[in-house]
C-alpha cells in the first residue's frame, strides 16, 4: 500500500511516498479503515521538519478520515461502510488528561505511525463516527484542529451566548473557534497581519478585526473595543510572543487557552500581570475522544462545515507543508487520496 513516510533526521527533503506491507485483517477489537484524507496541523509540520523527533521510517500525519472496510471480533459500534475519523490520543478515552497524554509517544504520526497511508489496522477506539455527510477532507480537519478550539471554548471555557472571544490569526484552529464561537452566540475579535484574510474573517461572522502589523499593540485596541473590559476567552496559538499582548486583552479572572507555539516553546511569562487580573492561563493539547464526539455531535446540531484552503494530492504532501510554513492559507490544508 501507498503511504508517506518520513526518513530520519526529518525535514521536507526527507519526505517519501513508499510501498508498504498492507495492515491485513483486523484482530480483536479492532477495525480495519480504508484512510482517504488528513489534514495539516502544526504538531505535524514540526514531526515533518524535525523539530520533533521521530523514528526513521514514520508514517506521517495525526488526522485521519475514510470508511470501515473490517471489523473484528468484539466491534459493535461499528460497521462496513461507516466514514470515521481518527482520535488524537488514542489512550485517552475520557475524563480528566492523566500522565500517557502529557507526552506524544502514543500520538499517530509521532510516537506511532499516522494516517498517512491507503488502510490502517488499529483498536476501534482510535476513531470516532465522521458526522453525517461530511467529505473525507471535511471530516479529517475534526481530529486536531477543530477538536482543541472545541476544548479550548466549550469545554474549559465554558462559552455562552454574549460571551466575548479573542483569536489570533487565521489558521485551522482559530477559524473553527470563530465558527464555534458565532454558532453559540459570542462575540468574536480576530486578528491577522493579512486584511485580506481579515476581510473573509468578518465574512464568517467576526464582529471585530484588527491587523497586528498596522496596531503592533493590540492588545490595547482589544480592550478598547470592549470597553475597557476585555475578553472572556483568548485562544492563544502564538506562545511566548503573543502572551503578553493576550492576557493585556483578556478581563479580569478571563481564561486564556495557550494551545500553540508559533512564536517558540519558551519565554517570559508577564507575571505580575497575570496575578493582577487572576487570569485563568490553561495549557491544553486536543481532547479525549468523549469530547471528540460531543464536538461532532454540535457540528451536526448547527450545520457547521469546515474552511478548506486547499487540497493535495497525498504525492503531493510535501509541497502542501511548504504552503503550511508560509502562512499563506486560511482555515485547513488537507491532503486526499
């Protein structure tokens, strides 16, 4: 079978589509799945260019979507036929995060080969019932992107109708915070250095935009759009170099979600700041599949369709990373096959 392998030390260069042995039949309570779509996340790009090492010969990718072929002994939930996407931490079925997922040694594409490849064989609880009418591509933006804005606003958050919400940029994950976000009634503010990208952000519905080249400080134009109050939430994908502008927008005992690491993995953290407004400052990395499901469930309820930038062939990953690392896209870049 077809699948995209990476070579250590990793980079693009190192990128290769390879013939593998085909998975075979499905054991006891598992499923075999023929795979069709992922989708392009940054864990990913950074597995992909060796900033996080993996072992030599990896099949690629955390995301996964495509249709039951096999079921083995012991599967009930499902059957030949179903569309499917993959879970993020497979071990991590439910309830609170414990010690196996404050690592990534159990993450497809990372500690353990991805979905980057025609058929996987792996436990049924690898993967969650895709929502009904969703394309592959559709359905293989859920797995980590739409699953950490998810997590990030409804479930640590506890968003509500007229709540406000922060987003910075206009990558996958920030995009289906917006939508999540307007869907249940919040206000939205994004920012981009793209007005461009700004223009289709209030086309989704963003109330407010603010272009963080042209108002380097905004986290002051946040708080002047509110009043001087601030947000109730901020999804935070930069890191060290936006946390300091984020939690200068965010209110008073607000919760600022650090999920991503654009800016680099460490840096000073404004304390006293911090302290002052008693900011609620959560690191959070995906979900369980429990949350998974309930996400997809709310996706269904409000006819919510992801934003895809563009697609690839899955000969062709290597040039979508690339299009990945320029910042070009907005929502999700998938590949298909």
């Amino acid at each position: 079978m077809k699948a995209a392998i990476l070579r250590a030390p990793g980079g693009l260069d190192q990128l290769e589509i390879s013939d593998l042995p085909d998975p075979g039949a499905p054991g006891p309570g598992q499923i075999r799945v023929a795979i069709h779509a992922s989708s392009l996340n940054y864990h990913d790009l950074l597995v992909a260019n060796g900033s996080i090492p993996t072992a030599d010969g990896r099949v690629l990718m955390s995301d996964g979507a495509g249709v039951v072929e096999a079921v083995g002994e012991g599967v009930t939930e499902f059957a030949v036929g179903d569309s499917v996407v993959s879970g993020f931490f497979p071990q991590w079925q439910d309830g609170l995060a414990f010690s196996a997922v404050g690592n990534f040694r159990g993450t497809p594409g990372d500690g353990v080969d991805g979905y980057a490849a025609e058929y996987v064989v792996c436990s049924a609880n690898n993967f969650s019932h895709a929502p009904s009418g969703w394309s592959h591509c559709e359905a293989a933006t859920i797995t980590t992107a739409g699953l950490t804005a998810w997590r990030a606003l409804v479930v640590e958050g506890g968003l509500k109708a007229g709540d406000s919400v922060l987003l910075l940029g206009t990558g996958g994950v920030s995009i289906a915070a917006l939508q999540i976000a307007r869907a249940m009634g919040a206000r939205v503010i994004v920012t981009s250095s793209s007005d461009k990208k700004l223009e289709r952000a209030r086309s989704l519905g963003a109330n407010d935009t603010i272009n963080y080249r042209t108002t380097p400080d905004w986290g002051k134009e946040v708080l002047a759009l509110t009043n001087g109050r601030g947000v109730d939430h901020v999804v935070e994908v930069g890191g060290p170099g936006t946390l300091a502008q984020s939690l200068q927008a965010v209110r008073v005992g607000g919760l600022v979600a650090l999920i991503g690491v654009l800016t680099g993995r460490g840096g000073q953290v404004p304390t006293s700041l911090l302290m002052a407004k008693q900011v609620r400052l959560q690191g959070l990395v995906v979900g369980s599949r429990r949350q998974q499901q309930e996400y997809i469930a709310a996706l269904e309820q409000n006819n919510l369709r992801p934003v895809i930038d563009q697609s690839f062939p899955l000969d062709q990953l290597a040039e979508a990373f690339r299009l990945q690392e320029s910042g070009g896209h907005f929502g999700k870049i998938v590949v298909e096959w």
